[in-house]
C-alpha cells in the first residue's frame, strides 16, 4: 500500500504565525488548516468584537484556503473556539453568513482562549472541483 502524499502548501497571502505549526497540510483530497485568529499578515493579534475578530479568523481561514485550491464552499468540518460564550448567539448568527447550507459538520468549544482572542477556528476542506 502506498502512503499519501503529504504537502504543505503555502502562498504570500498565507496569514503567518510564529508559532510551530504548519497553517495548511494536504493529504490527499484532504486539507486541513490550523486554527485562525484574528491577526494580521504578520501574525499580529488585532483586538476588536467577538464580531470583528470572528470576521478577521474567517477572512484569514479563507486565505488560507485559497491558497490550497479550496475555499469555504468545499469546507467538510470546522472546530470552533469561543472564549465567552455569552457570544454563542451572535457566532451562530455570523457562522450563517459565511457557511451555507448544505453545513459543514461543526464542534464549538466555549471558555478555552486566552484573554487576547475572543475567537479562533479550524477546519478540513477539500479542493475546488475541476
């Protein structure tokens, strides 16, 4: 049997992390992609709302997936983490937004960030259809 291929695609439009950890992994016609915050292209926490950031994270998570062909149309699963979750109404009512029926399979976590994140997520994709 023959092991999959395992790459670890990035682009200039990858948001960066210094933390150790890759923000995309493809194996076969699954990719998975690190949690996402809101940071910006240098990595940087930018504060706001649990809306704003919720909205950054997932801007980042579509960058990201853009860069390995994908996008959140082809997205299978996310886990997402909340650190208060007074703000569970308003990400059910953002996460609507920007992920349409059929929905991804989901996991939210609540009472898990450390005081500089309101929000962080991560998911599996698959690629664009050809």
């Amino acid at each position: 049997m023959n092991n999959p291929i395992v790459s670890y695609p990035r682009d200039e439009n990858t948001p960066v992390s210094h933390l150790p950890f890759s923000p995309a992994v493809r194996v076969g016609d699954l990719i998975f992609i690190s949690g996402q915050a809101s940071v910006d292209k240098a990595g940087k926490i930018i504060s706001g709302t649990f809306e704003e950031e919720f909205r950054r994270s997932v801007e980042n998570l579509r960058a990201v997936l853009e860069s390995v062909g994908s996008d959140l149309a082809y997205v299978v699963q996310t886990r997402n983490y909340i650190r208060d979750s007074a703000n569970t109404p308003l990400y059910n009512q953002l996460y609507r937004e920007y992920f349409k029926d059929p929905l991804p399979a989901r996991t939210t976590i609540t009472g898990c960030l450390p005081p500089a994140l309101h929000y962080e997520i991560e998911c599996i994709a698959v690629p664009k259809a050809k």
